[in-house]
C-alpha cells in the first residue's frame, strides 16, 4: 500500500498555444467515476491500488486520511484477510506490550537475533560511516504486505555505509557549495536551518536532491538491498535491535514525541553494523525502482520505473490510517520521486 502523507508531484502536459501566444499546458481530465472505476478494477484484479490515480495527477494536501471519504477508498487496511491480520497486531497501544515476530516455515531466525552481531570491520571506514561485509543475507518476508516478499537470499559485496542520517548541518554544505536549491522548512525560516536543528536530519528533500548531495559527496544512495542489510545483518531479524518492537529503541509514532529527532538519539537501536535510526526518525530514499522481487506473483499497478522506494519508517507513518507500523527492516513503501515532506531523509553509501 501507498503511504502518502503531503506528496507534491509534477506531470508533463502538453502545451498548447493560446491568443496573443501565451503557452499553457492542458491536462488530461478524468471524471471521479471513471477514477472510482479504475480503481475498483484494479482491486478485483490485484488486490492493490493504482496510486497514480491520485498522487501522479495532482497535489495532495496534508489531511486527515481517516476521515476523507475519497481518501479511504485507499488508505484503509480493508483489503483482504490478511492485510486484517497484519493491521490487528496494532490495534492494542504498543506502549504496552512488545510485538514478537511470528516466524515462518521458509526463513527461519538465528538464535541470536536478539543480541548484536559483531562486525570485524577489515579496514578504515571513511568518516561517519562504516563497512558492510560482503556475503549473505535474507532479504524481504513471507509474514508482510506482498510487496515485501517473498523471503529470498541475496549477496552483496562490500560497501560502507553512513551511520547516520544526512543533517541540516551537512546538507548546508552542499547548498552552499553547490548552489543547490533549499528545503521548504529553511525557506519558510528566513532561508535557514531551523534554529536548534542542525543535527537532525534534513527533511523537506526529493529523490533528486538526496542524490544530487550523495553525488557531490563522493557517494550514492543506497540500493534497496544495501539499506535492508544494513539495517538487519544478516540474521533475518525484524527490527535493527532484534526481533521485539520497542518504542524507546526508535524515533516511531510509538514513542510518542510527534517529531523528528537529533540523529544518534537511541544508542540502544542500532543495527547489527552500528548505524543509527535505521527504524523511525524519517523514512529514507533508495536508489531503488519499486518492483516486485524475485518470485513475487502479487499483481501491481505501481511496479515499474515510476516510484522509488523508501524504508525505515519514521516518526510519522502507516499507523494513522490503520495499515500498520513502517518500523520492520523488510517493509518497503513507494513513493514519487518528486515527493517532499516533513518525514522524508536519507543516507548515502560509497563503494571501497
């Protein structure tokens, strides 16, 4: 499913020259019943909803998805039985108790997924960050969303990873080097970074602009596959920590503050190779196309070279409107690349 939150997107129309040759651009009109019944052959088709319907023609406010009629016809966790079940392990306050994962037959957890994996780091990370091994690891789940799975092992060789999200403070470097232009926060700020968050992520920026800074560092945004195994080594484990949620180990909706965080506030949410904030604070762009992955039979609209994906979850996500927690290492969501809003960052890798 789509989590669309403020989405701002863009479409070419054609132009057309008008009297006195003034150029304006027309768009293709569809009336809401045909939308409704595109909708609802998509669903009887694949289960899953055409999101460029809404978030591929026009802007999409930031408002309460619970109580949008037009809004719910999506957004709402009513799909199937088992889309029910997923959503169900949430309707009890997380704040008290703990969700334990329920295994599969086909990917079964390491022992001691429970305690941090150590990492023999085989020479000197650049600054900030640190080296993922190559080898192994399981990638997506049989227990999610269809799009997340199936399970399925995938190699990787060597890279480094940040161990942190990209901050305000960074990204005012590359602003003023490269001339870039500003997030919509520091615009609304008198052109500046809000006071007191230099070191909290920056938001506010599109797939564009994440790898336009990746690139002026020296560095690239993480594919799919590298931000899921540094988020969850290689013992298949739910969450960066281990296999129990727990709302004092992430910036999630759970925690409570409503708001992102310094980057590196929770010393006892790290990943298996050190990184920080790989579950909450905001969700973070991948180099990745949303597509379906190997031996995935689940039909959907949305696959193809029009979406990116995002991971991670942040402190702001699919629990307002009843489709359950963003936090697990395999949930992936996609989104427009032209998208900017106050819950969307990212970090970058480099390769040896």
């Amino acid at each position: 499913m789509l989590c669309a939150y403020v989405v701002s997107v863009s479409v070419i129309a054609a132009p057309t020259v008008q009297n006195g040759g003034v150029v304006e651009h027309s768009f293709p009109v569809e009336s809401k019943e045909d939308v409704q019944q595109e909708r609802i052959a998509d669903y009887l088709e694949t289960g899953q909803p055409n999101c460029a319907l809404c978030h591929a023609q026009q802007q999409r406010p930031a408002i309460n998805y619970t109580t949008d009629k037009e809004c719910l016809q999506c957004h709402n966790a009513d799909y199937s039985q088992r889309f029910l079940d997923i959503d169900e392990r949430y309707k009890v306050p997380l704040e008290d108790r703990a969700y334990k994962v329920a295994l599969t037959d086909k990917v079964a957890l390491a022992e001691s997924a429970a305690s941090p994996q150590k990492t023999t780091v085989k020479r000197e990370a650049p600054e900030d960050m640190v080296l993922v091994p190559a080898g192994e690891f399981i990638m997506g789940t049989d227990d999610w969303w269809p799009k997340s799975g199936p399970a399925h092992k995938k190699h990787l060789p060597d890279y480094y990873i940040d161990l942190y999200e990209v901050t305000n403070a960074k990204y005012k470097e590359f602003v003023q080097a490269a001339g870039h232009s500003l997030p919509d926060d520091w615009v609304k700020n008198n052109n500046g970074i809000p006071e007191g968050m230099e070191n909290y992520p920056v938001v506010f920026v599109s797939w564009q602009d994440a790898n336009d800074y990746c690139e002026w560092a020296g560095k690239r945004l993480p594919t799919e596959y590298e931000w899921e195994k540094a988020a969850r080594g290689t013992d298949g484990r739910v969450f960066p920590w281990g296999n129990e949620f727990d709302k004092n180990k992430g910036n999630t909706p759970q925690h409570g503050l409503g708001k992102t965080m310094k980057v590196g506030s929770f010393e006892n949410g790290k990943s298996p190779y050190g990184l920080y904030d790989m579950a909450g604070n905001v969700f973070e762009w991948t180099a990745s196309w949303y597509k379906a992955y190997p031996g995935n039979t689940h039909k959907d609209p949305n696959e193809g070279e029009m979406y990116r994906v995002v991971k991670g979850g942040s402190w702001y996500d699919c629990t307002y409107y009843r489709c359950g927690i963003s936090a697990p290492t395999y949930n992936r969501i996609f989104f427009h690349p032209m998208t900017k809003n106050f819950s969307f960052g990212f970090r970058c890798v480099q390769d040896p």
